[in-house]
DNA sequence: GACTGACGTCAGCATGGACTGATACTGTCA
DNA sequence: TGACAGTATCAGTCCATGCTGACGTCAGTC
C-alpha cells in the first residue's frame, strides 16, 4: 500500500540528479567534492539537491575535518522498494485473476 | 542498477494523482467513470494524466462499448520493484561494510 | 591572523508540468 | 436521426521546480 509519505518519497527521487545521488550514495559513503566529480554538477546545485534529500530523510551527514560525508539510510529505501513490491504482487494477481469493475 | 527508463517511470509515477490511479488499478482494472468517481479528479484532468501514463507504458486500454477500461501492466511495476529491490540491498551492504571514500 | 578550500544558503530567472474550460469524436438509445 | 453520455485533445494559465551566481560560514593551513 503506498502512503503519503511514499508519494513524498518518490516525486524526491523523481529528479535525474538526486536519483543519480541516491544511486552513487548506495554504493559507497561520498562527500560533496566526490559527488560532484561523479555527477558534473556545479557545487551549488548540488548542495541544494543534497538538502532536499537530508530534508526528507533519506541521507544524512557526517563532517569529516573541513569535508561533510554524505550517506544514505537504506532503511528508506528498503521500505520503498517494499511498498513496489507489494504493488507489483497486487498489480500481478490483479492481472491473473482478470478482476474487472462492471460498467457503471 | 536503476536506468534511464527507470527514470522516466519514477518522473511518471511523481504526480500524485497518476500514483493513485496506477494503486487504482492495480487493485481491479476499471473505467474512466470509475476513476473519476475513485479520485474526485475533474475528467479531462483525468484522461490528461492517463494519457501520460498510457504513453509510458504503464497502463494499457481496453474499448467496452463507449467506455475506456484501463489495465495496470504488472511487469512494468515488477521491473521497478525489482530495481529499487537491487538498490536497497546495495545501500545495505554498503551500510554494513561501512564502505566510505577516502578523502579528497 | 590571513588566506584558502569546502560547502551551505539565498534571491532571481526560466521553464516544464498540472489544471482548467472548451470542444470534438464515438457509442448508445429512443 | 437527434440527443445524450463517455472520453480524448488542445490551448491557455499559473506555479512549482531546477539552475545559476553571489556570498557567507566554517575548517584547515601557513
């Protein structure tokens, strides 16, 4: 069942960069001069994207001298990718059992 | 590993309103009444985001006299289910080696 | 203490996307 | 055959969003 916080979810990692971030991120723990490299955005940009996604929970930081490490919490993405799975399985039975509404 | 066409599908799922629809009809395939009735969305709002989801791939039509039934493929939420399932675990193995890129 | 690097914040701008009203087309019925 | 229901398309409007440049703050170095 998705909930609000799901819909949230999903319009954060609608956007190529931060879906791009979030991809990089599940790899490995990166700082902001990392992500940059990797993504070829300019610093600023990056920050702003960075803080949607702190501000909806699915990284946090971790200073490191004068750099800030950022990491992502997999339990957000796990509960993500179970909400698409348990729409995938309804979608699947849905389709195999051919449950159709009558006309009105 | 997510893909381009993964996405277009996450940019198509953003809107809430076209994420109730598809949750809509994983549930049971139904009609265009049937929608607006579901979602309180004005009907030509309503075939502007089915449109979009028919031109991703998402759903499929199905005439029934002068009604539109719409269909949820399966496949297409199963393949994102499964990506985000591919991107879950890896955040979770990196969070448990504590993968981390050494400083610039 | 001055300087530099790292990075976060903010205002301004451009544009893509969502909604609406109008309208056209198709199917059904009396 | 005309009226009506169902639904798709389109143009116009508005605003949310993404990017940029400028700049401020903090940590590290000399």
């Amino acid at each position: 069942m998705l909930t609000s916080v799901d819909t949230d979810l999903i319009r954060v990692l609608a956007d190529p960069l931060r879906l791009q971030i979030v991809s990089l991120l599940a790899r490995e723990t990166l700082c902001t001069t990392h992500l940059v490299e990797e993504t070829g955005a300019r610093q600023t940009n990056l920050s702003n994207h960075l803080k949607v996604l702190r501000e909806a929970g699915v990284v946090e930081t971790e200073p490191c001298g004068r750099f800030t490490y950022y990491r992502l919490r997999p339990e957000v993405i796990e509960s993500l990718a179970g909400s698409f799975a348990d729409l995938a399985a309804t979608a699947r039975a849905t389709a195999e059992n051919n449950t159709k509404r009558a006309c009105p």
